[in-house]
C-alpha cells in the first residue's frame, strides 16, 4: 500500500501547501530561458495540419451529469485563452501557462479530478479532456515534447476518439503541465470550437512541409498484477512523404502504462503476471 502524502496527513495544510506548488511552477517557467508562446492570430493559417473531436459528455463516469455541464463550462473558459494561440519557431507551449487566468472574471465550476490519487471533484476539474485533444493534435506535428504526463489510473471508459490507446495528458496545476517545443521553422496555431455536442480542436501551419504523420497503437495488453488490472500500450509514428507516399521513417513515441479502475468489457483477455519484487509497476 502507498504510503500517505503529507498533505494526506495534514490536510489542514494543504491550501498552503497548492500556493508554493503554485508559486514556484510559474516562477520557474520565468527562469528557465524558454520563450513560452502568447501571441494569438485572429484569420486561420492556411494549410491544416490534423483536425479531431472528443464529446463533451461522458455518461459513463458514475457521478451527476452536473459535473460534466460544468466540465463544459471550465473547458469553454481554457478555450477563449487558447484558441487562435500561435506556437512560433523556438518557442514553447505551456497548458497552465496559455491558459493562466482563465477563471479571473468567471470561476471554474466544480468537475472531476483526481487528487492523492482520487477522483473527487473541485474547481476546474475535467480540463484534462483538452489537454488529451491538444497532445492529440501536437503529435500530428514535427513538435517536440518537453512535459507530458500519461494518467497513472482510468476510472471511467474513454469516450469515443479517433486517438489510440495511451494518447492522453494528464494535468495538475503546480505539479504537472503539458508543454512541448517547436523546433523548426514553421508557425503553428490552435483553433478550438465547440459544435454538435463536441469540443472541436485543429492544428494548423503556415506552410506545408509535404509530410504526413500517423500515430497508432503497436501492442495494446491487459495485464493483471496484484489483483489489478493495467493497461500497456505501445504509440508508434509513421513519417509519410505526402508526395510519394512513401515511409520515411517509424518511430515509438513511448509505451503507456496506466492502472484501469473500471470493468473491461466481457471476453476482454487479460494476461496474468506476478508482481516483480511485490511493487506496483512504475506508471507515466
């Protein structure tokens, strides 16, 4: 059994506790000689990169669809400071940082998030489903990823998407973040809607560099250990001259292990393994 985390023990601090996660976090990204983006385009760069949406409901999380409407209403309040953001050659993407003050003229409501390892609900929770969308989109790009953090449980079923299995970014503000780098000379920006009950996210570029890059799943497993059920996954990226359609490259992006808090569906195989050491393995 995990030993509690401090704040477990003394939860009467924790406020003080989430203020220095906070203050560092941000005082960090100040020192650290990256160019974080900020700029915002009001017209649509002209060749589009990747485009996906994820609905905005989930009925299968087995709390009130109240927290889901305000889950809507936290990612439609990230949306404005996101939307038309441009990532340009050099510069860096932060999700905490893009989004920063969001909340400052109407709060985040209460939706689902998981703290200490729990799923509770608490102000702004739910916003992991865009930063799942804009990683999503990202891998579509020659980006470079600094900081993602796959979650280390899934206690509901995924909604429906066209990602593969593993394709997730957690968040936590002061403690996790989503960021990655543009390192080539191409301008990229977001673009975010919100139509037929989905939240609507692309990627677009100034210019087109004849590729195209497709992401999958390799081996995807179920495996149980210590009488829990975990979830691997391989993502694997294929390079693709546009022209040609020739492969130019195949490469494994990471493999995805997360534990899966729900019941898999019936005649779903489950490959049994002993814990090596009686440890619970290490998770993204």
């Amino acid at each position: 059994m995990a030993r509690p985390s401090f704040t477990e023990r003394f939860p009467f601090l924790r406020p003080l506790r989430v203020f220095q996660r906070r203050l560092f976090f941000y005082l960090g990204m100040r020192l650290d000689g990256r160019r974080y983006c900020r700029a915002h385009s009001a017209q649509d760069l002209s060749h589009l990169v990747y485009a996906s949406a994820s609905p905005l409901y989930n009925r299968e999380t087995g709390f009130p669809m109240l927290y889901q409407e305000n889950k809507v209403h936290n990612l439609r309040l990230a949306a404005r400071k996101l939307d038309g953001l441009l990532l340009r050659p050099g510069e860096t993407f932060s999700f905490y940082r893009a989004v920063r003050g969001a909340d400052r003229d109407e709060p985040y409501r209460d939706g689902l998030t998981v703290v200490d390892g729990r799923l509770i609900t608490a102000p702004g929770g739910g916003m992991c489903q865009m930063s799942n969308l804009l990683f999503w989109l990202f891998l579509h790009a020659p980006l470079r990823v600094v900081e993602r953090h796959g979650h280390r449980v899934k206690d509901f079923p995924d909604p429906p998407s066209d990602a593969p299995r593993g394709v997730d970014a957690t968040l936590y503000e002061g403690w996790l973040d989503l960021k990655v780098l543009n390192p080539t000379e191409t301008t990229y920006e977001i673009r975010l809607d919100f139509a037929d009950g989905a939240l609507v996210g692309r990627l677009l570029a100034d210019r087109d560099d004849g590729l195209t890059l497709e992401v999958r799943n390799g081996e995807v497993a179920y495996v149980r250990r210590g009488g829990e059920i975990y979830e691997e996954a391989d993502v694997l990226r294929r390079v693709l001259d546009r022209r040609t359609g020739g492969c130019l490259r195949e490469e494994t992006l990471y493999r995805n292990v997360c534990r899966v808090g729900y019941d898999l569906p019936a005649g779903t195989p489950v490959r049994e393994e002993p814990l090596e050491g009686g440890k619970e393995p290490c998770l993204n």
